[in-house]
C-alpha cells in the first residue's frame, strides 16, 4: 500500500475546498474500490479526504414530493429501509446484490454510483500490467481489448446505478462555485478511461428519487452467488393498465463503460405484454449493449444474458408466467 | 500407507515412554504397563506415574524425541507390470458413489446445485464425523473444479492471478450435502480404514455433466461449466434442432 495522508473534513464545502487545493488527492467513502486499485498500484493519491464525519452525506429522508439517501449511506442500509424494500424494489434488490456482506457493510450509494469501470487487463497487479506494457486506461497506449481503436472499453459494473436510473434518480452535486442537480443517467460516459462527467473537485451529495415510481425490480449474472462483479445486470421498472404497458423502463450494467437506459421502450407503451413484445425487448438490449472481452466470460454471452434477463424480469413484474427464452 | 507408517512411529514412541517410565520407576520396561494417561507397575497401583512425568523423564533423558516409522505395502498389493504401478502406492482403494442435482436455467446458462448425495467405502470410519466433514470438503473442491474455478491466459499471462479471479465456490454456491459412510474393514488398512478424501471429489465433475444433459439434453466436454459455456451449447442445440427439423419437412 503507498503512503498517503488522510484529511477529515467537517464539511461538503471544507472536502471540495481540500480537494481543489491539493490535486493529488481523492475521496475517500467505504474504500472497497479505491484501497483495492491503491493497493494494485493503479492509483497513489498523497492525500485521502475521507468523507465519513460529514453529516450532510448521511441518511435516508422522505418527503410528500421526494427521497432523498444521502451519499455515504451504506449500501448494507438500503434494503434495510422498509420504504425503500417496498417501493424502490430495484434499489433494494441490487443492494442486496453487490459483493459480499462485509463489503456491503463499508461501501456507500456515491461510492458505488462512482465505481471505476473494470477490465482483466486492468484489475491485475503493478507487476502484471507492467509485464503486458499497460493499457489504455491506465500508463499504456493499447486497449488490449481492441487494440485498433481509440477509446477504453473497460466495463462500469455497479449495482445501484441501473436500478436508480429506472426509478428515475437525480443527483445532488457539490462544486467549488454551486450545486447542481443532474439526471443520474447524465453522469455517465460511454467511455472506460472517462466514465464520470464530474469536475475534479466535484462530490455527489445525495441521490434524489421521485415518490410513487412504477414497480421495479433487479437482477444480475455473475460467476458466482456472492462476491463477483455483474457480467450484466438488468433493472426494470413496469407499470400495467388493464395488461397493457403504461410505464416501461430498463437499465443496464456490466456491459458498457457505462450504465444506461435502454432506448426505444416509449414505443412499447401500450402493448400487450406477449411473446412479440417480449421479442422486442429482447432485440432492443442485444442491439444497444455493447460487451467486449474485458471479462474472462465471452461478450456474445453477456450479451444474449442480458437480453434473457430483461425478458425475465418483465414477465416477472407482469405477472406472466416465467418466459423460456 | 501413512496411517500405517504413523502407527509403526507411534509404537516406537511408546516403547520410549515407557522405557523412560520403567527407568523412573525401577521397573523392568516389560512390567510397566500403559493405562490411559498413567504408566503403572503391575495392575496394583501402588507404583505409578502420570503421562506428563514420563515425557519429562524421557526428555531429560534423551532431548527432544523424534520418533519416524515406516511402511511398505507387501509386494502382492505393490501394483502389476502396468504403467505407474511400480510405485505400489496403496493397498487399500475406496469406493466412492455421488449423485448430484441441478437446476439449470435456458435462459442465461447459469447452473445451481441443489443437493447433493455421496458415498463413500473409506473402510473402517475410526472417526466418523471427521469423514463426513472430509466428504463435505471434496464435495465443494469438486464443484469448484467443475463448476467455476479455472486459469487461463491472456497474452501469456495469468488472467485468474488472484482468489478474486480464481473462483472457489462460495457458501452462496454450497448445496445441502447427504453423505452416507459405507464401512468395511480393509485387512492391510491401518485399524481395517482405507482413504476419506479424493474418492469422494473425482465423482463430482461427472456427475455434474451427465445431471446438465440430463436436464437439458446438452453433452458438456469442457470444464468448468461456466455459465457462457453452458450457453453456447444450449445455442448450438437449438441450431441443430433448427436444422433438424427444416431436414424433416423437406423429406
């Protein structure tokens, strides 16, 4: 582990001010990330601005008109929040999801909505990375990943953000100057290396959900039942009338470098829940994901698993008996 | 063949203890007898010596004590003319059963494990609950092998350089286990036992595969039965049905 100094702030705006001053820094939350790459040698900050004493980035508070989850809610907190396990079924259930208990206990909302994006050719050692000449993400000039092209292909795989981006989240973002109020689905680029549209001194304070959102609900496919990163994880939010699609929202993790809202599912309001639907579904995520080989599972497997997914968690939230790919 | 090595050190050890304790007690070594943790003269009880002075008279006697014993299996159980049976390894070979069963899901390829039975002839259980564990750990180093845990290369490298890649099952992947001990007694066996630990782990990757095909009707010749894996059977399956079926109303 490199050396490093640790800076407690009292405040949002005493962290962001530590932060502009000292470049060579970086905010700490539940470190479950960030100690992981430091370790690795990805990342050597001089100064950690650990954000645990400042109050404002904690709980979990309902208005008539909105929730409000503070930042630095853990993510073990979530599903605890019966609010939050009845209504935002998604959230709760991605929660539940991410890693292993212990990581679940230390790793907050805004640390996993800023999770860097992984790849096997990136979360290795110092050693291994050196040995491979480093990558485009980190100290290199090749994607190992698709050496002819330009850009990072590293893949965003938290949790949280698909299944926020269906219920129809903002986010509360503290700056130098202001704050600002974005849609979370507005922080993500499609893009491995750059895959926050944050400042350099620029902290998410809370998440901000509407009240009353549609049903939703969440899953995911990784390795293993416990510990493993989602290969893909799929978020829907569905609301029926009279069996026709009033509301119909899909999120998406692990297959791009960033979450997303699938496109073109407006047009399926309306319709009848049925196999032609559900074959749309199923068209529309094969065609937008995007996996490359930055997983030792192939892309055209997360791919088609991710398509699966969709097709099963809409059922599920219809009500239709379980649909056979 | 270690069991019995470890009795042939322990009787050398005790022959030690008690000469050590027969020295102490004025005793010839042949009348001291050993009766739990008590060396006594006799079966009076008028001369004795708890087991913790014995082994302080024999260290102050002799220093440390390192006792080795060896074992050779007999030259008709040393293996045939067949290739690696010169090294006559073991005498007394167990027989292991596991039945394993699964759910598998069409639709992303995952498998899980949702019981699994094993048996196992170990030959004379001397501790039972210790082969059960035993058979319990296989198990799991089984479904690791068959189910998640592999390494491979990426452009010479290690891609699963560390137990985050290297994927051992996790207690979310561990199934109920019923494990039934069918004892026998083995002659040469040390105390008529045989072996408690790979009998019970080789059954579980076939046993896994044939449960997938005869789930879901797939032939898996690669292991582990990684979820991506498991699919691109079932894909190559439905193409083949595909085409199949075109054959069958061209005909």
């Amino acid at each position: 582990m490199p050396q490093f100094h640790i800076a407690r702030p009292p405040n949002v705006e005493a962290a962001v001010a530590t932060r502009r001053d000292h470049p060579d820094s970086r905010f700490l939350a539940g470190g479950t990330d960030l100690l992981v790459n430091m370790r690795h040698g990805i990342s050597s900050p001089a100064l950690l601005i650990d954000l645990a004493e400042i109050d404002e980035l904690g709980g979990i508070e309902a208005t008539e008109a909105a929730v409000r989850i503070g930042a630095s809610v853990t993510v073990a907190a979530l599903p605890l929040s019966p609010l939050l396990s009845e209504r935002y079924r998604a959230l709760a259930e991605a929660a539940e999801g991410i890693a292993g208990p212990g990581h679940r206990v230390m790793g907050t909302v805004g640390g996993n909505l800023c999770l860097d994006t992984r790849c096997i050719f990136y979360n290795q050692s110092e050693w291994w990375r050196h040995a491979n000449g480093y990558c485009l993400k980190h100290s290199g000039e090749v994607c190992h990943v698709a050496p002819q092209g330009q850009r990072c292909h590293a893949a965003f795989t938290g949790d949280l953000a698909p299944a926020l981006l269906v219920l129809g989240a903002e986010i509360e973002i503290a700056g130098i100057q202001q704050r600002r109020r974005i849609p979370l689905g507005d922080l993500y680029v499609e893009d491995g290396r750059a895959h926050l549209a944050l400042g350099a001194e620029e902290m998410i304070v809370a998440v901000h959900l509407p009240r009353d959102p549609p049903p939703s609900t969440y899953a995911k496919l990784r390795a293993r039942g416990a510990i493993d990163y989602p290969l893909a994880g799929v978020a829907v939010a569905l609301a029926t009338a009279d069996g026709m699609v009033k509301t119909l929202r899909i999120g998406i993790t692990g297959t791009n470098s960033r979450p997303f809202l699938l496109a073109g599912t407006d047009e399926l309001v309306g319709r009848p829940i049925d196999e032609k639907m559900l074959q749309q579904v199923d068209r529309l995520v094969q065609k937008q994901v995007q996996p490359m080989r930055t997983t030792v599972a192939s892309a055209h497997y997360r791919r088609l698993a991710a398509a699966g997914l969709a097709r099963r968690l809409v059922c599920a939230l219809a009500g239709t008996p379980k649909n056979r790919s | 063949m270690v069991g019995n090595a470890a009795i042939d050190a322990a009787r050398g050890l005790k022959a030690l203890l008690i000469a050590a304790a027969a020295s102490k007690l004025e005793a010839k070594p042949e009348d001291v007898e050993c009766v739990g943790e008590v060396f006594q003269v006799g079966a009076g009880g008028q001369s004795s010596l708890p087991f913790a002075e014995v082994v302080k008279a024999a260290l102050a006697e002799r220093g440390p004590i390192t006792i080795s014993g060896t074992f050779t299996c007999p030259p008709e159980a040393q293996g045939g003319k067949h290739r690696g049976g010169a090294v006559g390894s073991t005498m007394g070979f167990s027989y292991a059963a596991q039945v394993v069963e699964v759910t598998v899901d069409e639709a992303t390829g995952t498998i899980s494990v949702d019981k699994v039975w094993a048996a196992l002839d170990c030959g004379h259980a001397i501790n039972p609950l210790a082969v059960e564990g035993q058979i319990e750990g296989s198990i799991w180093m089984g479904m690791g092998q068959a189910l998640s845990e592999e390494t491979r290369y990426a452009e010479g490298l290690p891609v699963h350089a560390s137990l985050l890649e290297y994927r051992v099952p996790t207690i979310a992947e561990s199934p109920p286990i019923e494990v039934q001990i069918v004892e026998s007694h083995d002659p040469y066996g040390p105390f008529g036992a045989k072996e408690a630990s790979e009998g019970a782990l080789a059954g579980f990757p076939p046993a896994l595969v044939n449960a997938i095909a005869n789930a879901v009707g797939i032939d898996m010749s690669e292991l582990p039965t990684t979820a991506d894996r498991v699919m691109e059977a079932l894909v190559e399956r439905r193409r083949r049905q595909r085409l199949d079926s075109t054959r069958k109303v061209a005909s």
